[in-house]
C-alpha cells in the first residue's frame, strides 16, 4: 500500500483533506499520492510567511547560512535516494537525476558562501559641498514574502533555485512544485525541517494549478518567481503589474557551428555535444538544443555524424544506468511532440532519424530542411527533436539565431575569439557559449534570457538581488 506523502505547512507536516497521484512516466506505475492543503491551509501558510518576514530579515547571517550548509550536506548524503525518486516521479535517467541532485547540493553551498559575504557598500558623500560630514551606507533588505513556482523538469534543482537565495537573504517562501513532479520538493522540506529556520519562514504547497491565482495574486506574497511556459508566466506578470515578477521561461536554442570548426576532431565533438543536448533529459531542458545552424562549408559533414550520434543514443527504462534518453513527463507531451514532427514533415521537412512515438517515450529525431511556417520552427519543442539548418557566413547564423521570439542561450562552434566577442555583442541571448552546446549552466553564473524568455535572472547571488531592494543608511555630522 502506497503510504500518503504529507506536505509540509510553515516548516511542519501537515495533510489536507483530498490526495492526487504521482505516476512514473516510464510505465505508469503508482509513485505515491500526495495530500493536496485545504484553502484554510494555504491561508495558513501565507499568513505565517508574511508574520515571518521581519523575524527572517533579522536572523543573524550565520543562522541562514548554517542552514543552507545542512541542506548541502544532506542533500549529499541522500543523493541516490534522492536521484532514484526524481527517476520515479519525472522519468529522466537516472544518470542524469544524480547529476542534478549534484547541482542541487552546489546551488545551497554556493547559497550559504553568498549569505556570508552579502556586505552592501559603503560611499562617502563629501564629494559635493552639500554632503561634507556625511557618509553612506547601503545594505538590501528582502522585498517580502516569496512565492516561488516550479516546473517538472528539474524537480529538486529548480526548487532549489527559488529556495536557497531566498532563505540567503532572509525572505519566507512558499514553494509551490509542479503537480507532476512534487516528490523531490516534499523530500528538500525534511531537511529544511532539520534545520534551525525560524517557523513561517517556508513551505511546500503541492496545491492544485487552479489554485495558483488566488496565491499569485495574495498582496501578503510581494515578490514571484516562475519557472515554465512562456504563456503562463506572461499571464502572471500581466495580471500582478505592481508585483515584482521574475519569470524563467522557455527558448529555441540554436548551435552554431562555424567554417573555422572544420577539421574531423572538431566536427566530431560538436555533433556529439549536440546530439547529447538536444536528448538530456528527454529534450525537457529550456536550454537543450533545438536548432543546429551551421555553415555550408561544414554542413554536409556536420549532418552526417549528427545523424550518427543521434542514433547512438540509448533510449529506454530511465533506471537503467546505460539509458541516456528515458520518457517525456507524460504521454500528451509525448503525442504533441509527434504532431509538431509530422506537421514539420508534411510541409516538406526531412526526417533524418527517430520520429517515432512509443507511449511517453518519442525517439530523438533530426529534421532537415525546415521550412518556416512549421510550428517547430518557432516553438518551443521540450521534447528530444532538433532541426538542422545551412547558412552562407556568420552574418547569415547569427541573423538566424535571432529570428525567434526566444532568446535564452546560444552555442557558437568557434575557434576565432573576435567572433566570439562579435557573438556576445549581437546574439539576442542571455547566455553564449563558445566551443559547446547552448545547454550548459553553472549554477552561481546569471541564467535568463530575454524577450520571451523572461526577465530577471537566477544564480544563486542574482536571484538574491532580484528577492531584495537596497536601502541607504546616511550618516550625518561625521569627521571624515
């Protein structure tokens, strides 16, 4: 008998008074249910998250940064049972679950380290009459209460990017999991229950999306940050106008291989870094690759051995250690992943490999020839596709890349470091990569994008910039 997961209210378990089911991906099998908190219970939590934010502002920074140590530590400990339930609820392999329980454990160390050194800034103001015996100085203090909203595809790690900076600078959250996928969360709030965290000051809601309004909304949650659909996040941002919003969304990411990355060594590692990133994690990434846009001098060999170490991928039961490609979260994305390939076909694409749908499991697939009115020429996919394109110079690349309505990261296959500081200049991206997939973050660098995919940035110390405000202290009458 699958035992009730309870969730956990101002730091406490606690039940509700319905259940929903948690299904593995892979075969549908029960996971566990989750008890879903009443509205008295979400009131609850919000009323002490907001009670807690003067307490929490105060704490003393070695009582937050201690805790988020302990969240390392025992993430750490935990990492195979932890990777294993990720498996369970998400359906990626386990390979790569135990990989993000490792960036989990970074994003806390790194929280605990910034929550040391977060000093402000000082400035002397006598360099203007007016200001002679004055001095300044200038310390951020939390917004308020956090409501952070995370997605399915990176269930602990993305939790933890809403979690860490906000307990780092002293801010009362309330977490609010993706319904597919809350397991990893409620398994980060028996730690965070190990801790000495003043009460109020967190909480894991598994509540139902239609929920989601009424706390979007709650004037006592002044601060959001939303990781997911691009239409979604919009719909937030749009309806709370004086809230401050940060909203991680999705992208098209493009790789882009040069004419200077030419020789078999280099061709050959950039068709495997594709082919591994446009699969990772079912394709389920914002930054895995979607289009490879490369130039007519490298293209016809660039394919082929793309095609080849696409093929190479080994798809199949995601517990197994030799999986690298397991099931989409569940089989409507699997099947909608499916009508965006054949819609792509039909107007005249070429299928170079995969394309075939098996339940919640879609082959990974290469299409050539694109042609520009196919919704995957646009879209996002979130699933393990990537469509290959031929260019005449870097110009033409470039002006690629940025023929989209995303622009979340891009990898440029280059040895030539003017172009790569020309890449950084016009790309209209967040993030670029020289000599590697567009798929790669580091959790303490920035991470965001720009036009529809999103504002704000995350990294440990800029999400902790974005959940605060600065405030200047200025002293008077000194002899300085």
């Amino acid at each position: 008998m699958t035992t009730t997961q309870q969730f956990w209210l101002a730091g406490r378990r606690a039940s509700g008074e319905t259940e929903f089911e948690v299904r593995h991906p892979h075969d549908g099998s029960l996971v566990a249910e989750v008890s879903v908190p009443t509205d008295a219970q979400v009131e609850e939590a919000v009323a002490a998250a907001a009670a807690a934010v003067p307490v929490f502002a105060a704490t003393p920074a070695h009582v937050r940064a201690t805790a988020l140590d302990h969240v390392a530590k025992r993430l750490a400990e935990r990492t195979e049972e932890i990777a294993r339930l990720i498996t369970a609820e998400n359906g990626k392999p386990i390979k790569w679950a135990r990989g993000e329980v490792g960036r989990a454990v970074s994003v806390f160390r790194w929280a605990a380290e910034e929550a040391r050194r977060t000093n402000g800034e000082t400035m002397r103001l006598d360099t203007d009459p007016g200001g002679v015996g004055r001095f300044a100085v200038v310390r951020r203090f939390p917004r308020g209460a956090v409501l952070g909203i995370a997605p399915f595809n990176f269930p602990l790690n993305l939790v933890a990017h809403k979690v860490a900076p906000a307990i780092a600078v002293g801010a009362p959250i309330i977490l609010k999991p993706a319904p597919a996928t809350p397991l990893s969360a409620l398994v980060l709030g028996e730690i965070l229950a190990e801790t000495d965290l003043p009460a109020g000051s967190w909480s894991v809601l598994p509540v139902e999306n239609a929920k989601m309004p009424a706390l979007v909304q709650d004037k006592r949650l002044p601060v959001i940050s939303f990781t997911g659909s691009d239409k979604v996040g919009y719909q937030i941002m749009d309806s709370v106008p004086r809230k401050h919003v940060t909203l991680e969304l999705g992208g098209n990411a493009a790789a882009v291989v040069l004419a200077d990355w030419s020789s078999e060594a280099d061709l050959d590692w950039a068709a495997s870094r594709i082919a591994l990133f446009a699969n990772y994690q079912g394709g389920q990434s914002c930054i895995s690759v979607q289009r490879v846009i490369a130039d007519a001098s490298v293209y016809d060999r660039l394919v082929e051995k793309v095609v080849a170490k696409v093929q190479e991928q080994v798809t199949g039961d995601p517990s197994d250690e030799a999986t690298d490609v397991g099931p989409l979260v569940d089989e409507n994305a699997a099947r909608r992943v499916e009508s965006w390939v054949e819609d792509a076909v039909a107007k005249g694409a070429r299928l170079l490999a995969g394309g075939k749908r098996d339940g919640a499991a879609y082959a990974p697939t290469v299409l050539a020839e694109l042609p520009a009115d196919a919704i995957l020429a646009k879209a996002e996919v979130f699933g393990p596709v990537l469509s290959l394109h031929k260019v005449a110079s870097t110009e033409e690349a470039f002006a690629a890349v940025n023929d989209s309505d995303f622009g979340l990261q891009a990898g440029v296959f280059t040895h030539d470091v003017q172009t790569a500081f020309r890449a950084h200049r016009e790309l209209e991206v967040g993030g670029v990569v020289i000599g590697d997939a567009p798929s790669y973050r580091a959790d303490q660098m920035p991470y965001g994008g720009v036009k529809d995919s999103g504002v704000g940035r995350e990294g440990v110390r800029y999400a902790m910039e974005d959940f605060t405000f600065e405030k200047v202290l200025v002293l008077t009458g000194l002899d300085l």
